[in-house]
C-alpha cells in the first residue's frame, strides 16, 4: 500500500475554501441566468442563441482547420 504525503493542514483549508466559494458563485449564477432568462423577450433570448451557435461553428472550424494544417 502506497503512502500518500500528508498536505499541511493549512493548504486543506484554503482548499476547502476555495471550493465553498466555487459552489455558492456557482448557485449565484443559476439564479442571476435564470432571472435574466424570464427578463430577456423571446426574440432577444433567440438572437443570442443564434449569435453562440455560430460562434460556436466557427470556433469547430478553426481548430479543423489546424488540425489538418498539423497533421500535413
């Protein structure tokens, strides 16, 4: 059985820390996206949908794009 290195208690906390502050932003979040979800109109919510799809695209298409360039 290998032994695992002990951190210091003091790395553990901020650890700890870092991660309850990552999950209480994380909860923030859901529930700013969501009001502003209900405060967008349809055709704005749309428009934005749109707009990430085809950076979205673009983004795949890039890295394809150097991907065969890499591989050539």
């Amino acid at each position: 059985m290998a032994t695992q290195k002990k951190r210091p208690k003091r790395y553990q906390t901020k650890q700890r820390k870092e991660a309850a502050l990552s999950r209480a932003m994380s909860e923030l979040a859901k529930v700013g996206a969501k009001a502003r979800a209900q405060k967008l109109s349809p055709e704005r919510r749309r428009e934005i949908a749109i707009k990430a799809s085809k950076a979205a695209a673009a983004a795949r298409t890039k890295r394809a794009a150097e991907r065969k360039l890499g591989a050539e």
